[in-house]
C-alpha cells in the first residue's frame, strides 16, 4: 500500500464502504483494497452520514469502468465533511448528579444542555419523560425530549407536594398558577394568591387548560398520575413544557425529599439543593442513629378506616420505612408489596387491636374516632388513649402541612415519630406534624 494514500484512507468511514459496495460500480473495488488500512478510531459513523452519502452517490455517480482519483477525493471530502458535522450533535456528557436515595429520576450534564430523566412508576427502568434544559432556545438538542429554557421565570405547580422545594429554594414568586388554592398551607402562597397574582386552575384532576394557556408559563409542574394525562396532552400540544414531579412513587422519606435536586435543575439551583438536602439527609441519619440503639421498641397501627377498607402502609412504603427507623415493632415491616395495603376492619383488629399506640390516624378526636366506628374502641390504644393524627398543623379551609412541608422535611416527621415512642430521646421536642387525639 502506498502511504501517500492514507489521507485519502482517513476521510472515508467504513459506513462509506459498505454503501460503495452495495450499488456495484468498480470504485468500490479501488475501495475495498484501501480499507483494511481504516483504523476504526478515526472516525465516527452515524445513519446521517449513510444516507447523505448514499444519496449523493446515487444522483451523482454513475456506473462506469474507469475512475480519476479527484472525484474519489471529493467523494472523501463529503463524507469526512459529513461524519464531523455529525459528531457535533453527538454530544459527550461531563457529569451526572449524584443521588443518594431517589430512583425516579436522573440528570446528566452536557456542553450545552442538561439531561433531566424521568422513569415510570409503573415500568421499572422505563422513561416516562426527558427533558432537555438549555439557558439559550437557540442551543440544539436531540430530538427524544422536550426542550425547556432555564431559569424558569414562571410555572404552574399542581401539587402541593411541590411547594415546600419551590419554597426552600426561594422560588415562590415564580408560581403563577395552583390548582384547589383552599388545600394550600404555605402563606406566602396563599397571600400572593389572595393579592391576585396567583390563578385558581381549578381541581388538580380536572384542570383549566384554557386558563393555564393564558398564563403562558415557561412550565407546568404536575405528578404523573396517568399514563395517558389528556391535560398534560394538550398543554403539551400548546408548547407548554409539562414537568412530571414523581416524588409520590418513591419509596422512603428521603428519597421523596431528594426530589428537590429535580425541582432545582429547573431553576440552575442544584448546588443550592445539595446542601438543603445534606443538612436534612445528616440530620435524618443522626435522629435515627438515636432510635437504632433502643432496647424497648412499640408495637404500633396506623392508617385509618375508610367507609369499611382499612389503608395499612406496606414494609416498602415510606410509612412503612419511617416505623423501622424509628425503632418500632410494625406486623407488615416485611411485607413487600408497593403502596397500601386494602385491608377490612377484621382483619386489622385480629393483628393490631393489642398494639400501643395507633399513628397517622386520620380523626381529629377520641369521640370523632369512635362515632365513626364503634369497632375502633376494641382497640388498645384508643383505650389508653395513645392515638396520633398528623394533623397539628392543619387549617380551617383543610389544609394539612403535613402533605405540604413534610415531603422536604422527613427529618422532622421522624422526630416527631420518635418522640412519641421513644421520648426520652429527644427531650423538650415539640412536635411539629403529629398531635395527640384528645
């Protein structure tokens, strides 16, 4: 082989080869006798270039016997050209952001854009959504996810799991629309919603797409409930991006909390988040550092009856993690099955009606609890009147802080848990979710 031809050889991917060969004309036997000289590190091939070269070849280059090296070159020249324009678009990621706890979601960074992955709930390993996050519209992205422009200066946030991230990160004023305000704990909220500058978008299940078009917010934020969501369809249709904040599918109070990483790549405040979520991730392990060395563990209930079907969070439940940690004795802790158990009111006295004390009961007073149900005095806590509710902070209108604040701050939820069970751990704590049932 002639060494003066290997600039030549280096233009030409194998790609190139192999369409030469397929339309039959003899450059290709020029070709094939040059590529066992082709290193394979030299270039990097893509479908692009194949179907530009093929079509080039194919207006262009007629069957004929004889071939000049100058057309061959430029038939170099386009593929060359052709393969680094590709290799622009095919960017190298330089980091991901470490998670810790969370698995519904990940971010890579790249040059120009992040990366921000959310997987299905209900597919493991599956994507329900890719995002694609560039401070500049003009920036290129691939063409599998939805482009977004960031810092977000507005957004619509559906759910108030949504807050307490949007608030830690200082970022309330951006909400310019809510759905069911009268559910809503968080005062500045409800103070910039009574001041006009927030929209009402009506229940969270039924929302107001007309409405939400109006705003023209830079995003919607909403729990990927359905599959198929005709709402998020539509707004999605509009040019609205819709940001599925799956939080609710984790499987522990930490890994739901770390969804604020999510929530900050939207704002470019993830380093603002990592420490956020350092603090309370340290401060979780310390408390529960404390619960792991107890000799004495309760044995507890939780949930509550609703219209004869008893909700008993599962071992793999975020309830079902937080009894564990706060050194407990729970019938279900091995119990693998995701969510809720559906269990009848037999059921639930023949294995708990001994146990201690009774959490997240979901009545505000002994009374109430009884008038309910008169079932619910077999049980032995409501007989030593060692039932909890998490609804210390709860307003009039309804609004519970508990299914607000409380996914960002599951350090506090645990000592509260711990308090009552173990008080003796933490002296002088005033509870902050959990209250007693009087």
């Amino acid at each position: 082989m002639n060494p003066n031809r290997r600039p030549v050889l280096r233009l030409l991917p194998k790609t190139g080869i192999k369409i030469i060969r397929r339309l039959q004309f003899p450059v290709h036997n020029f070709l094939l006798s040059l590529r066992q000289e082709i290193k394979p590190h030299s270039f990097h091939n893509s479908i692009t270039a194949d179907h530009s070269a093929l079509r080039f070849l194919r207006l262009n280059i007629q069957p004929m016997k004889k071939i000049s090296l100058i057309p061959l070159l430029c038939l170099c020249f386009l593929f060359s050209c052709t393969t680094k324009s590709a290799k622009t678009t095919d960017a190298q990621t330089t980091d991901s952001l470490k998670l810790s706890y969370a698995q519904g979601f990940a971010i890579k960074y790249f040059p120009n854009y992040k990366e921000v992955i959310v997987y299905s709930p209900w597919v493991k390993g599956t994507v329900y959504a890719r995002y694609y996050l560039v401070k500049d519209a003009s920036v290129k992205t691939p063409s599998d996810g939805t482009k977004v422009q960031v810092p977000l200066r507005t957004l619509v946030a559906t759910s108030v799991t949504h807050f307490e991230f949007l608030s830690l990160l200082g970022q309330v004023e951006t909400i310019v629309g809510v759905c069911s305000p009268r559910i809503i704990y968080n005062k500045e909220i409800n103070k910039r919603f009574a001041e006009g500058r927030i929209a009402d978008l009506g229940d969270a299940f039924t929302i107001n797409v007309e409405k939400t078009l109006q705003l023209k917010p830079g995003a919607v934020m909403m729990s990927g409930y359905n599959q198929n969501d005709p709402y998020a369809q539509r707004v999605s249709q509009a040019g609205i991006p819709v940001l599925f904040n799956n939080e609710w599918m984790e499987t522990s109070l930490l890994a739901r909390a770390e969804w604020i990483k999510f929530v900050a790549a939207f704002y470019n405040k993830e380093k603002q988040a990592d420490s956020i979520f350092a603090d309370v991730d340290k401060r979780y392990n310390d408390i529960k550092a404390k619960a792991a060395g107890v000799k004495v563990k309760p044995n507890i209930m939780a949930g509550s009856n609703f219209r004869g079907t008893w909700y008993m969070p599962s071992g793999r439940n975020f309830m079902g993690k937080l009894f564990a940690d706060a050194g407990t004795r729970y019938f279900y802790a091995n119990d693998t099955t995701a969510g809720s158990l559906p269990l009848n009111v037999e059921t639930v006295l023949k294995n708990f009606a001994t146990t201690d004390v009774w959490l997240n009961c979901n009545f505000n007073s002994l009374d109430e609890l009884v008038k309910a149900d008169s079932k619910h005095a077999l049980f032995r806590p409501v007989q030593l009147k060692q039932v909890y509710n998490f609804n210390k902070r709860l307003l009039p209108s309804t609004a519970n802080d508990f299914w607000e604040s409380a996914v960002a701050r599951p350090d506090l939820v645990l000592s509260d848990v711990i308090a009552i069970l173990h008080p003796e751990l933490l002296p002088g704590y005033k509870l902050v979710y959990a209250e007693k049932l009087k």
